[in-house]
C-alpha cells in the first residue's frame, strides 16, 4: 500500500505551514481562472470502456441529447450494470420497463433480437427513446433537455399537462442529477473554474490527521470520530457545503474531471483496480498538491499524506456544488 509521507511526520508546524500555503494557492486559483467550456465529448475515462463507442455514436442522435448527457442517464438508471432490475421490473442498462421495450426496443446490433439486456441495443433504444420524447414535448415551455429527461421518468403526458418538469419530486430529482452530472462525464474545452470551497475542504481534512482508519467510519460520534477514504471526502466538503456521494466510485460523478497537470488543492483523487473502468474504484483522497493527498488509507492506518502518483492512479474530480 502507499507509503506516508515522511515531512508528515516531522512535526506539526511544518504540516500546518504546508498546508496554509497550499490553502492561500487554492484561493489565489480560484479569483484566477473562469468557468470551463461545455462540451459534448465525453471525459476520457468517464464511461466503462465497452460502452465508451456505443455512447459515443448514440449520445449524437438528435440535438436534445449528447455522450455526456446519454452517459448520465445511463449512470443514474443503472450505474452501467447491464443485469439491473428494479421493483418496478424496470430491466437492463437503461432501465426499460417491458412495455415500453415492446415498442421502443431496436434490434441495433443487428443480431436479429431485440434485447434489453443486450447494451448492444439497450443503449442506441434509450437515445432513440429520448428523441422520440424530445419530439412529443417539443412544443412545451422551457428546456427541451430537461423537458426530454422527465418525460423519460414520468411519460410525455405529464410533461405536457403541467406544461414543463411536472411536480413530481422523484421526476425532478432525475432531472436535477443527470443535469448536474453531465457535466462530470463531459471533456472541457478549457481551464475547469476552482472550487472556492476547496480551501476549507482541506483545512478539514488536515484536522483529521493522525485519526484510526474505520472502514464505513463516518466521522460521527458512533464511529469514534473515525472515517474510511469516502467518508473523510464527504465530510470534509459536507463542511463547506458541496454534498458528496457516501461511496468513491460515486464521488467519481461529483463534477468535472481535470487532467493530471491541471490538479489544484481540493480535487478529489481516485484510484482503481482496472484503469479503463470507473466502476472498479477502490479509493479517493484530497489532493493538497505537490503530488500528495490526505486520505484514510485502510484499516490499521492513519489518516495521513500519501502519493498519488501510484500505478492505480484513476483521474480526478473536481466537486461542484
């Protein structure tokens, strides 16, 4: 496992002044770059590697949809599991209930079956799906897109009734995430903007320093005060008011992803058992810079100063609130 960084353990007032420079660094940042630029390709790494073509060519059908909007649906519906079923006998990758499948379901490999558990034709039957219900709610006020992902959730009917997102509080959750989490599977055209939170997150995270690993610890009074990886990230950006998935592999979704040469203090930092394939992340920490994190490694240590540079290095996540 990562090794600690030995300056940590020099002394307290070294780690603090460190940290309070990297603090100052982060602000500076922040008052420093604008907002990052949409885009409608997909961050490298964001989606598992079998699908990444399948996204790729579908997510361009029509203009209400994208790759990275496609690769949010498919994210929030299933969390690429091809085998999910829901109570609500909802089946596959793209969460089709029998019904709709019977009308919707396109035989898109070509293999001479239509099948839901197939991503092959899961994945071009949902984009095909969203623009059929882009067109039916065409004429409705507002948003195309978000008008397009409730009707996915309620059905076009109610869309039309209430003229927009109905008010329905599950039908605009699903549109709040997958809007907000576009924009985590989407490559930016430019500098992404700095989190001004991410200044505090540290500072919470550096008080941690030297706290037993708890595996599921959430910092809470049951758990000693104690945390695992994801939730140390939680709680500390829970501290400056940017709510965060419980587990690493979701935190992945948390915001836009920065290239390794454009991290600042305050993304998040993941790592994984299969480097084409988010779904395998294993860990995260805060980056503070200089190519180290505080994170709670694993039962038996410390939180504490890592590398990051290590071969399971996955990507980042820079959190939006």
């Amino acid at each position: 496992m990562r090794k600690a960084w030995v300056v940590a353990a020099c002394g307290t007032g070294l780690g603090v002044c460190f940290l309070a420079l990297l603090v100052v660094g982060t602000f500076v940042s922040a008052a420093q770059f604008g907002a990052g630029g949409r885009s409608v390709a997909l961050a490298q790494g964001s989606v598992p590697a079998q699908y990444e073509k399948l996204v790729r060519k579908w997510g361009t059908l029509c203009d209400a949809i994208s790759p990275p909007l496609l690769a949010a649906q498919l994210y929030q519906e299933s969390g690429w599991n091809p085998r999910a079923q829901s109570p609500a006998a909802a089946q596959g990758i793209a969460q089709f209930i029998p019904g709709t499948w019977a009308v919707h379901g396109l035989d898109a490999n070509g293999d001479g079956r239509a099948d839901v558990w197939d991503p092959e034709d899961a994945i071009p039957s949902a984009a095909s799906y969203d623009c059929a219900l882009a067109r039916n709610v065409r004429d409705v006020p507002g948003d195309p897109t978000a008008n397009m992902l409730a009707a996915y959730n309620a059905g076009p009917y109610a869309v039309i009734k209430y003229g927009g997102v109905p008010p329905y509080r599950e039908t605009q959750n699903y549109v709040s995430v997958i809007r907000k989490m576009e924009q985590s599977f989407a490559a930016t055209q430019e500098r992404l903007s700095p989190s001004r939170q991410a200044a505090g997150a540290i500072h919470y995270a550096q008080e941690k320093l030297g706290t037993p690993y708890l595996w599921g610890g959430d910092g809470t009074p049951e758990d000693g005060g104690r945390f695992d990886c994801s939730g140390l990230t939680k709680a500390a950006y829970a501290s400056v008011g940017i709510e965060l998935p419980r587990v690493a592999n979701d935190q992945w979704t948390a915001g836009p992803h920065p290239a390794r040469d454009e991290l600042l203090p305050g993304d998040l930092v993941f790592f994984a058992h299969d480097l084409d394939d988010p779904r395998s992340i294993h860990h995260v920490g805060i980056y503070v810079g200089g190519g180290y994190m505080i994170d709670a490694p694993y039962t038996g240590a410390v939180i504490r100063f890592d590398p990051i540079d290590t071969p399971d290095y996955f990507g980042a996540t820079r959190p939006t609130g």
